[in-house]
C-alpha cells in the first residue's frame, strides 16, 4: 500500500491551514495521513539511541503528537514544515526521557551494572542525547539558522531544499550552514 502522506501532499497541507485556522478537527483528519511518516521520523530518532531503550517508535510519536495537538496558533507553512517541527518534538520528548533517567531517585550518575555483564560498567546512554542537545543548544546561542539546519536534516531528515524552505533561506545557504554546524558539532563533541 502506498503511503498517504506521499499520495496527498496537498491534502496534509490543506488540512494543516484549517488546523492553523483553530479547526481542531482538522488534526483528527491530519493523523491517519502522517503517521506513518512520523513512525519513521521516530525510527530514525531511536536508531541513535542505545539498543536498549524502552521508549517505541509508537510511543515517541504518540508523545510527539500530544505536544503538537497542544500548539496554538501555529502557522504551518506546509508539510515539511510540519515534520521539522514533529521531528523537534521527538528529540525534545527523547531529551526529557534521558533527563529523567538522570534523575537522583534513578541514580543519576551512577552507572548502571547489567547482572550478565557484572565485570564491566555500562556507560549511562541518556548522556549522549544530553551531549547532543547541550551542543545544539550552544550552537543556537551562536547561530540559531545552523542549529536549526542541523534539526531539520538530522532529526527531521528534510533535504536541502526542504530545509530552505522552512527556513525561507536559499539551497545554498542551508548547504554552507550545515559544513560549518557539522565541522562546529564535530569539534564540540570531541571536548
């Protein structure tokens, strides 16, 4: 079966401007048309995250959705714009999971010992996504364009020209912004 989302670009756009325009009906319509698209959009997220997180791509996009359906008075531009906002959500839905991970009545710091591997430590995962989002949102304070340029290809998956779109900038803007966040990214995590 062909995907939705790819049959009706026009009809998810549709529907975001009456959901824009406070139809709240509109986003029950919306959801069966992007869904599937999400769950990849969640897939993607979880394939960098540790092998054993207990967070489904069902369930990151459920989450991620409840925070969408709470936005008020967005102005969608279109479909990507959409999706670069949901795929913001997950990572914000995944940082939040990893924080609360960290959380002192969990143990925090402490690293965590698996009974079948007792002789070695196992690094605390939820640490990486923190590292990520500490140097994305550093990268922001900088220059908040590339920072955004590095959520759209990277947690959203949007293409070049999709991410200019979004951002109302050229092609070749967001391919200079994306050398430079990448170089930039690469350097501040290797502190």
């Amino acid at each position: 079966m062909a995907d939705p989302v790819l049959q009706s670009p026009g009809e998810v756009t549709g529907l975001l401007g009456t959901w824009s325009g406070g139809d709240r009906a509109a986003l029950d319509l919306l959801m069966p048309l992007v869904h599937e698209e999400l769950k990849r959009l969640a897939r993607r997220h979880l394939a960098r995250e540790r092998s054993d997180h207990t967070i489904q791509a069902t369930a990151l996009v459920n989450e991620a959705f409840m925070r969408l359906a709470r936005e008020r008075g967005m102005r969608w531009q279109d479909r990507s714009h959409f999706f670069a906002v949901a795929a913001q959500l997950m990572r914000f839905v995944l940082i939040d999971y990893a924080r609360r991970r960290r959380r002192p009545r969990r143990g925090g710091d402490l690293h965590r010992l698996a009974l079948a591997d007792a002789p070695e430590i196992v690094d605390d995962a939820g640490a990486g996504a923190m590292a990520v989002d500490a140097a994305l949102s550093s990268l922001a304070r900088i220059d908040e364009r590339k920072a955004r340029v590095v959520e759209l290809r990277v947690f959203a998956g949007l293409t070049f020209d999709e991410s200019a779109r979004v951002l109302g900038v050229s092609s070749v803007t967001v391919a200079r912004d994306w050398r430079f966040a990448r170089a930039w990214l690469r350097r501040e995590m290797a502190r």
